[in-house]
C-alpha cells in the first residue's frame, strides 16, 4: 500500500427516522400531537359507479365574477358546484377537491361575460337527473344536457374551436368626425356594412396577436392564433336602437384578445387610425389597442369536430353538437342574455361612453395604456329592414340570427 495514499472514510447514511424520533422525544407532547386520530366515519362507504360527461350549460354573467371558482367572490362554477352537491350527484369531498371528479371547462369566461353554450367535462354518477340540478340553479345559469363521453375526455384541450358573438349599436361605427348622429337615429348603410367585413376579413389564417393581450412577445410561440372566420351580420333595430353582431370563429384565444380584436376594428372604421396600423399590429412592432367594453360578448358555441368523427358514430357515444336542445338555448338566450346586453346599453350607454372616454383619446403607442375596462361577455343577432319602426313587429334576436347564418356545425 503506498504511504501517499489517504484514508477515506465513509460518513454514515443519513436517516431521516432517526432525527424525526429525536425531535420528537424533546417535545414535551412526546410527538403525539403530530398524528392526530384519524375521524372515522360511521356510515358504511358505498361504492357509486360513475361516468365521464360532457354537460351543456348556459349562463348570464352579470353579477358574476367570471366562470373559474374564486375563493370568497361569486362566480358560476361556485353555484354550479353547490348545485350539484345539494342534489347528492357529487360528495363534500369532491365539492372541495373538484379535480377528484377529472372536472374541466371548455372556456373559461371573465367578469361580466355571458355563455350561450358552455361545455364542462365531469365524472358523474350513471343516473343524473338535471331537472333537480335545474331546480337549485338560479336563474341565469341553466343546464341544458348531458351526454356520455370517453374515459378520457377533456372539455378544453379537445376543443377543436371556439364561436364568439359580439353585438353593439351599429352608432359605434360612424365616423368620428360626425357630430350630429345619435344612438337612436343612426342607420348602418350596406357600404359601410361592406367596409366592416373587409376589415374583419384581414384577421382570417395564422396571425401573431402578441398585441391583443397582455404580457406576450411577439417571440413567444403561443402568441400566434389561428382565425377560421370573423364577419359582421345584418344590422336589426330593437327598441327604436340599431344593433349588428360581430361573430368570430377561432382555434382559441387569449386574454382580452377577442375586445382587442374589435377595439381595433372600431378605430380604424371610425377613422381613428389608418389601416396601416392593423397591419402592424401583427409585427413584432409593440402597439397599445384599446379594449372594447365586455358587455355585448358571448361564448357563443364549443366545436368538436375531430372527438364527433371519431366517437361519434361508434354506436356508443354521442356526437357533441347538441341539437336535440337547440331551442331550449336559444329561449335561454333570449330571456336572460340579449335583453341584458341590449337594455344596458340603451340605458347606460356603455358603447358610447367608451368611445367618448377612451377610444376619442386612446394612445396607441407601445407605451402606452388603455386603462382599466369593464369585463362582460354577451352576444346576439338579427335584422331589420330600413322602414322598420319601433312599433312594427320585430323577430326574435336568434330568429334574425338564422335567418342570415347557420348554426355553427361541430
């Protein structure tokens, strides 16, 4: 052995049991404390069988703090969840922990923002009775069907698209230089129809939206968003007011994306910004765009396609297009949603005071803010001819949506 050679001696394997029995033994409980007796329950456990869902939900967001449950605020999950729990179809434990139940939502909704068609995923047991849900639900949320998905369903990530409406008074886009026009009596015209869609059609394929949300660069891969269409309908007069939606259909989108999206539309049809600055918007160029105000968007329609073709024809489950309750959704809508959009507007005049207040002297440099905005969701549809007067017989909102587009087909 050579003398140069050192001893190396081994230190020996921590032990973690050894320590915890010593920090124990200084404690003058002992370590008793730390384990306190299990509570055990007295009812003998029975076993529920229990199936994935897909489940079809309506709602008007007004007066909610958005969809996702929030601790101490009021949102639509929390209702829903308690809903369900009082009618026994989920267990304290799984109101507690809704992720014991593989519980997802399609889209998650902001303050404020309503939804026509909202899709939730849920393991639930196999009789679920969503009248009783219906019953302990309030008003403005409603539960419209349920149907029997696969074991590994996900309302969110096999979502293949998402449909948005937005409607607002047809004033919202004369030009700023016109004075004289009112909420009342300004009139679309089928140039100016023309014109909007011609700006909406500059959003369609893959574009970088790095603008249209908050703290995205333009480098950031997940910036870029794919649109399949974004029109403008037929104006419609309701209550002596002139109103248009604006439909899009998208992958998906990111926060405010959508109110950015129209913000941005707005200004440069009301002659705020020249068109060159919608066509910088998408380059890594950084530029401040106004947020419309929420009220007036809504999630209108969650689009399945890939899971319907290849599910939805195999004999055992259904194809997520939801027909079969299509009127019932759409009575929904026009009780509890349109009415909300179109008399806050007409009353508070939410349109045109953002663009008085904001829009009128918004800075659209990088550095600057659009300020705080209101964050509501709503939507809706329909036509009037020019002749039409308050006083004539008027269509219901989703009847004039038909009459000039089809149903979104998942």
């Amino acid at each position: 052995m050579s003398t140069d050679a050192q001893l190396v001696i081994k230190k020996p394997k921590y032990d973690g049991r050894t320590k915890k029995r010593k920090w124990e033994e200084r404690r003058s409980d002992k370590g008793t404390g730390l384990y306190p007796e299990k509570k055990t329950s007295t009812e003998p456990y029975v076993r529920i069988k229990k199936r994935k869902y897909a489940m079809l939900l309506g709602y008007s967001g007004v007066d909610y703090y958005g969809m996702q449950r929030n601790p101490s605020t009021r949102t639509i999950e929390e209702d829903l969840f308690q809903a369900l729990l009082k009618s026994e179809l989920i267990t304290q434990e799984a109101f507690d922990q809704i992720q014991t139940i593989q519980y997802q939502r399609a889209a998650r909704t902001d303050k404020g923002v309503s939804a026509a068609r909202q899709v939730v995923s849920i393991k639930l047991p196999e009789e679920v009775d969503i009248s009783k849900v219906n019953e302990l639900l309030p008003d403005q949320i409603n539960v419209f069907a349920i149907k029997r998905v696969t074991k590994g369903f996900n309302s969110k990530s096999q979502c293949d698209a998402r449909t948005y409406t937005y409607m607002l008074p047809t004033v919202t886009f004369a030009k700023s230089d016109d004075t004289t026009v009112t909420q009342e009596s300004f009139r679309l015209s089928d140039n100016a129809l023309k014109e909007i869609n011609q700006v909406l059609s500059n959003f369609l394929g893959t574009k970088n939206f790095h603008n249209f949300t908050s703290k995205k660069k333009h480098n950031d891969p997940s910036a870029k968003r794919y649109i399949f269409s974004f029109k403008c309908e037929p104006p419609f007069i309701r209550k002596g007011v002139e109103f248009v939606i604006l439909k899009v259909k998208g992958q998906s989108f990111m926060l405010h994306q959508i109110r950015k999206m129209v913000g941005l539309v707005i200004a440069v049809i009301k002659g705020y910004i020249p068109f060159d600055m919608m066509v910088k918007a998408w380059t890594p160029e950084k530029i401040n765009i106004p947020r419309a105000p929420g009220l007036g968007l809504v999630l209108d329609f969650v689009h399945y396609d890939n899971y319907n073709y290849r599910y939805g024809t195999d004999g055992i489950h259904d194809v997520l297009e939801w027909n079969e309750v299509e009127d019932s959704v759409n009575d929904f809508k026009e009780k509890f949603i349109y009415p909300t959009i179109i008399d806050t507007e007409i009353k508070d005049q939410v349109m045109l005071s953002w663009l008085s207040e904001r829009l009128s002297t918004h800075n659209f440099d990088g550095s600057g803010n659009d300020g705080k905005c209101s964050d509501d969701e709503h939507s809706s549809e329909e036509e009037s001819d020019k002749g039409t007067t308050e006083g004539s017989k008027e269509l219901s909102v989703t009847d004039l949506i038909h009459t000039h587009t089809d149903t979104p087909k998942t």
